[in-house]
C-alpha cells in the first residue's frame, strides 16, 4: 500500500463574527495516499476552501494536526513552511480573479520559480515556463499575453501550470472546473488526470459538482455544516450512500440522461451558517429520519464497512 | 399540436452588438415556436446567444450596442416588433416574464420583497396598494415562503429564498410565458431541487409556457418536454426530449454529452470538444462548429448547413447528413 501524503487530524478553523463564534471546519479528520485523488464535497459554507487553506496554512487552523510527508505542517517555523509550499500548491476556482491582470503569462507561471529561487538563468527560466505551457496545452505564442486576452478555459490552464511550476506533489484543486462550460470543464479534467499520472500528484479536490467528484476521485469526503458526514471510496459511496444527507445530495443532482429518472428527495429548508452550533446532529433539522437522541449530542464518524465511515448513528440501510 | 397552444412564434431572429470592436452575430436567424404548458430548455455554451435571445422576446436588448436586424416574434397573433414602448410595457410582467440570470441585480435592496412583489402586481392591475400587499403575501406562501416575512428586505433572504422570491415577482400577474435564465445555476443542489420543483408546480398550475435557458442537460432532463440546442447563434439541434437524447443527431450535441463524466461508469474517459467556440465577430464561412467538429469535410467548412427535419419534431442542422448514410459515433438508445 502506498504511504499516507496527508494525514489531517482534528482539524478545526473558528471565525469570530458578531453573530459568535463560526465553526467553519470542526474537527476533520482524513488521510490522503501518495497519488490519489480525495474529493470533498457539500454545499456553499459547509467548509471545503477553508479545509483546504488551513492545510496549507493560507489561514491559521485554530487547533490540530496537519501532516504531510510524516510532518506537522502546522509546527513548522516560516522557512521550513516556505520549503514545504514548493511541495503543496493550489489552483483556485475562478480563473479570472485568481490570475494579476498586470502580469504576462511568462510573469505568472514564472513567479513560484523566481520566489523559490530555482532557476536563475533568464534563458533556463524562459524555457522552463515554455516546457510548463506545453505541458498544460497553452500555445508558446501566449506567453506574452495578458490573462484578459484569454478565455476561461486558458486561464485555468495558466492555474495549473503555476501549480505545476515548483513540481509539487500535492495540489488542492479548489472548484478548478466550476466556472467553465462543459466542453472545457471536461478538457481540465482530463488535463489534471493526465498530470496526476505522469508526475504522481496527489490532489486534494474540492467541488460542489457530484457527477464530477464521482468521476475524479478515488474517495470522497462529504461534508456538511463544517464536519465531515460520510466519506468512502467514490463508487462505494455512490452505490451505498448511508448518511441521509448524502442521500439527499444525490437524489438531488439532475442526471443527463432519461433512463435514469429517480425520485428525488426534496429536503427542507436551508443550510444555515455554523455559528455558536449546539452539541446535537448538524444535520437533524433538516433529516426526516432525526430523532430525539440525534439532538442530544454530535455523532461521530465511525467505519461502517470495512473503509466506509459515516458520522450518523441511525445511518441508512445500503 | 392545436394552433391555438401556440404562444410564441419566432422567426428568423437576427440580433447583433455593433461593437468598436466589430459586430458580434450573437444571434444570426433563429426559429422557435413556444406551446401552452409546454417547456422548452434552450441549452448551450458560454456566449451562444441564449440571453441575447431571451432579452429580444422581451425587447430588452441595450440599444445601442444591441440591434435587432431582422425578424419576427409573434405573441397572440400580434408581431412585438412592431409595438410601441408603452405597448411593450404591457407586455412585459403580464404576457411575458422573466427571471433573470443574476439574481442579485433582480431585486432592489432599498424595498422590502413584499413592496417589490406590489410593484409589479399593481404596474398591470387596477389594485390598491394593500390588496397588492395582500396579493404579494399570497404569492409568498405560493413559492414556500411565509406571507409575513413580505417585510424583509432581500440581505435578509438566503440565496434560495431571494431566487424563489423572483420567481414570486415574475408569476404575480399569471403571464403565458415564463423565461428562466439559468434560474439555479448559482444554488446548491438541494436548493436547485426545491426551486425546479416549484417552476414544475407552478407551470402546471397556471398553464405557463417555458423557456429554460441553461446550460446544465442534467436541469433540462429534468424539467423541460423539448430541447433546442443553441450554438453560435444558430439552434443547431431542436427536438422533443427523446429526440435530442436518444437520437442524438448533431456533432456539437454529441460532444456536449460525451463532455460530461459518465454517473453509470465513473472511469469513462471524458471526450471533451477540442477548441473554443468561434469568435463571433468573425464566424467561419461555413458552418460554425466545423473548425471544432470530427466530421467535418469540405462541404461544411465552405457552406452555411440549413436546417433540415428528421421527423416531425426533429430537426439537426449540419450539412454532413447530405450524406445518407452518415451518423455520428453516440449510438441510439
Ligand atoms: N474569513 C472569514 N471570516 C468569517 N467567516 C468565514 C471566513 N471565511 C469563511 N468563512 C465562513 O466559513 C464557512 C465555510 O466557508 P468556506 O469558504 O470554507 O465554504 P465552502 O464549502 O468552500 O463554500 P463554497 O462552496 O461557497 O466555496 C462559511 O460559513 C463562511 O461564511
Ligand atoms: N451588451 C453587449 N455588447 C456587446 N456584446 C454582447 C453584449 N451582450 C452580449 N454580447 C455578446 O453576444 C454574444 C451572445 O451573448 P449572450 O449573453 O446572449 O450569450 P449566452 O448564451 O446567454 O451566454 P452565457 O451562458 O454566458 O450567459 C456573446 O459573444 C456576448 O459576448
Ligand atoms: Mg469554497
Ligand atoms: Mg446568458
């Protein structure tokens, strides 16, 4: 078995707002093999960006333990953290904020290069950056250009490449492919998958899109309301969903195709913010199935089947 | 069909933006017939004209740079081309409505909801202000809202309620055709499933006839009984469900469905479209998906397709059916 990349254990990031104390990522626990792909997914809010900066520590985790490589990333002093950034990168969703709109294509992706100090030789670095354009299929003409001049799908392509440029071997993908068309969105994933098998990348990736986690990854992780709820390998958790939410989430997600009607499973009401949550099931005012003893304190995730966890202490038949 | 289900009648609809940068041909001559409670989801990428469409039933395109060149719309027999502004007015709300793709600029953060939804009662019916209030509550409840929260402003609402809220407004006079521009894209699914599930209810109720404008076949599966598929200002592919599903006939809508992960088989390698849509200042001479289509001989490159009917319901325009035993890859289900 390959050796664990990420291991996150306990890891939980407040916000203070004026409404009280925001429990954006409440105690997540996962672990990420070298080469695979976790998918995390849920609803707006419920805490996937958040899970994946405090990883790499964009924003200070408010307590817990992030390991990459056998590492705690969160002891780690400013140089050691700047080291470990050239292994850990990640490639926002919106392509065209994410880009400065003042720098070339070269400036870009050279940027990483430059701030970790790998290539110093104007000629080596030109090169290298014409190598990562290709590697992502951006012509070497656009190289000059600006990030405006480019189309959504290029702009993506400039993320990855930028990603790529310090050889990492973990990337977070933070809604790579959200903000696209179909048509590109699916020359991304493809893109990404490619890459992943050529210089053995591990991703952590982050989507809101079901059908598309389903097909990327090797395990998801659902989250809901700042805590992990569900989390199996991609096929088990599609053929056996137990967590009633996830069952929910996908009975919801509209199928392309007529022979596959379902029946969907309207759930009420709305996701609401984590703020100042009560020792109960995040998830009971919005379940069916919820009964007393699920408002009398928070379930925790426990294996279900071998490999299969699930954070519910009435979980659904598979 | 009975003639008399027929509300909208589009034909040959040409719009253009004359831009400084030259004229965009976002829409460059389009047919479209819409029945009574029936819906219609008008589907394609980014910039394919869909709004530009919708904007003109409405006679709402910016002018300038917008310009309506050529055709006719007709709504109850009458052209709404040739009505006046005030006429149109009218029209607007009471005949024809709109939910409008970003739902953020749809409602007026200065009026609580319930106001908002008065506005547009009374702008078409003889109503006082608190009979329009009381209406306005009713319409509320209608779209799962408690009536008494009519006196919350919108940043009071989550995005699942401001949406159903439009949809409130833009049901309040009971108008025969309803347009929904990408009316979920920007909510969670389970959110999605709520509002699509009401549009469903609410259409059945009223007898509405509606336009889907997406971009999610998944959305469209879901809750429209036709499909006319929309690429560089062309409806390439238009049919019933079936049709456009099953038996697939144009390339680009092939590529559309094979773009997309495959939920029966998760390792199915995506076969994304190569390229972009063209510039649609400068669209190819012939037909415009040729230069990204597999297919694609002289023929297409050089010649306009025309529109051609397969059956009754269906029609494909590409010039590769010239030959008789062509057939795209996807097989028939
Ligand atoms: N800097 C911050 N200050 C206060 N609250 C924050 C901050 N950043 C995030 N939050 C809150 O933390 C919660 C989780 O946010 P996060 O961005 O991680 O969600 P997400 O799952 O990525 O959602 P989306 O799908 O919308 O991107 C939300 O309630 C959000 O409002
Ligand atoms: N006000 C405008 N001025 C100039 N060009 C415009 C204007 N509005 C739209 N266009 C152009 O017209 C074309 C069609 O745009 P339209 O908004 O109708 O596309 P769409 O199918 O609705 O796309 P989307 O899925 O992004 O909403 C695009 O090339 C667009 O850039
Ligand atoms: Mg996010
Ligand atoms: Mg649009």
């Amino acid at each position: 078995m390959a050796k664990n990349l990420i291991e996150v254990k306990d890891l939980k990031k407040y916000f203070k707002t004026s409404h009280g104390m925001l429990q954006a990522v409440d105690g997540v626990n996962f672990t990420i093999e070298e080469g695979k792909t976790l998918g995390v997914v849920g609803e707006s809010g419920c805490g996937k960006s958040t899970t994946g900066r405090a990883i790499l520590r964009l924003i200070e985790p408010t307590s817990g333990e992030v390991y990459f490589d056998g590492h705690d990333v969160l002891k780690f002093s400013e140089s050691e953290l700047r080291k470990a950034r050239k292994e850990m990168q990640i490639i926002f969703q919106d392509p065209y904020s994410s880009l400065d709109p003042r720098k070339t294509v070269m400036q870009i992706i050279s940027e990483p290069i430059k701030i970790h100090r790998l290539i110093k030789n104007k000629i080596d670095l030109e090169n290298r950056v014409l190598e990562l354009m290709e590697t992502v299929g951006l012509a070497e003409r656009l190289i000059n250009t600006y990030p405006h001049e480019l189309d959504g799908g290029r702009r993506q392509r400039i993320g990855v490449a930028r990603a790529l440029a310090v050889n990492p071997k973990f990337i977070v993908c933070d809604e790579p492919v959200s903000a696209l068309d179909v048509s590109i969105q699916a020359q991304i994933l493809n893109l990404l998958k490619e890459l992943q098998g050529k210089f053995n990348l591990t991703y952590m990736f982050i989507t809101h899109d079901l059908s598309v986690v389903h097909h990327f990854s090797d395990y998801i992780a659902v989250m809901y309301l700042g805590k992990i709820v569900e989390k199996a390998s991609a096929e088990e958790l599609f053929k056996r969903p137990l967590h009633p939410y996830t069952q929910a989430l996908l009975s919801a997600v509209p199928i392309p195709d007529l022979s596959e009607r379902k029946e969907r499973i309207i759930l009420k009401g709305e996701v609401v913010s984590p703020i100042n949550m009560p020792d109960e099931c995040r998830f009971a005012k919005r379940c069916s199935y919820a009964r007393d003893e699920c408002r009398s304190h928070t379930p925790e995730l426990r294996e279900v089947y071998p490999g299969h966890f699930v954070a519910c202490d009435f979980p659904l038949k598979g | 069909m009975k003639d008399n289900d027929l509300i909208i009648n589009i034909e040959n609809l040409i719009v253009h933006y004359e831009t400084e940068e030259g004229t965009v041909r976002a829409v460059n001559g389009i047919d479209l017939k819409m029945k009574k409670k029936r819906s219609i989801g008008l589907v394609g990428e980014t910039g394919a004209g869909k709004t530009t469409t919708a904007l003109a039933m409405l006679r709402l395109i910016p002018d300038p740079p917008g310009v309506i060149k050529n055709g006719v719309i007709v709504l109850n027999g009458e052209n709404i081309l040739d009505k006046s502004v005030k006429e149109m007015e009218n029209i607007r709300g009471k005949d024809i409505s709109m939910i409008f793709q970003d739902p953020m600029t749809a409602l007026n953060p200065v009026f609580t909801v319930g106001e908002q939804i008065a506005e547009s009662i009374m702008l078409h019916e003889d109503v006082s202000k608190k009979e329009a209030y009381e209406r306005a509550k009713e319409l509320l409840e209608m779209v799962g809202i408690s009536g008494n929260r009519a006196n919350e402003y919108p940043h009071q609402f989550s995005g699942g309620m401001r949406q159903r809220a439009i949809i409130a407004i833009a049901l309040a006079c009971q108008p025969k055709v309803l347009i929904a521009d990408e009316p979920t894209t920007a909510l969670d699914v389970t959110i999605q499933a709520q509002v699509l599930e009401l549009i469903n209810d609410l259409m059945e109720k009223h007898e509405t006839a509606l336009l889907m404008i997406t971009h999610d076949l998944g959305v469209v599966a879901e809750v429209c009984d036709e499909v006319a598929v929309m690429y560089a200002g062309r409806i390439v592919e238009k049919g019933s469900l079936e049709d456009v599903f099953n038996r697939t006939k144009h390339p680009y809508t092939e590529g559309l469905f094979n773009s997309l992960p495959n939920i029966k088989d998760r390792k199915a390698k995506l076969k994304p479209i190569p390229g972009l849509m063209p510039d649609p200042t400068n669209l190819p001479i012939g037909c415009a998906f040729s230069p990204r289509c597999p297919y694609a001989n002289d023929i297409c490159r050089e010649q306009k397709p025309v529109p051609r009917w397969i059956s009754s319901t269906h029609m494909v325009e590409c010039s590769a059916y010239d030959d008789p035993s062509f057939h795209i890859a996807r097989r028939e289900k």
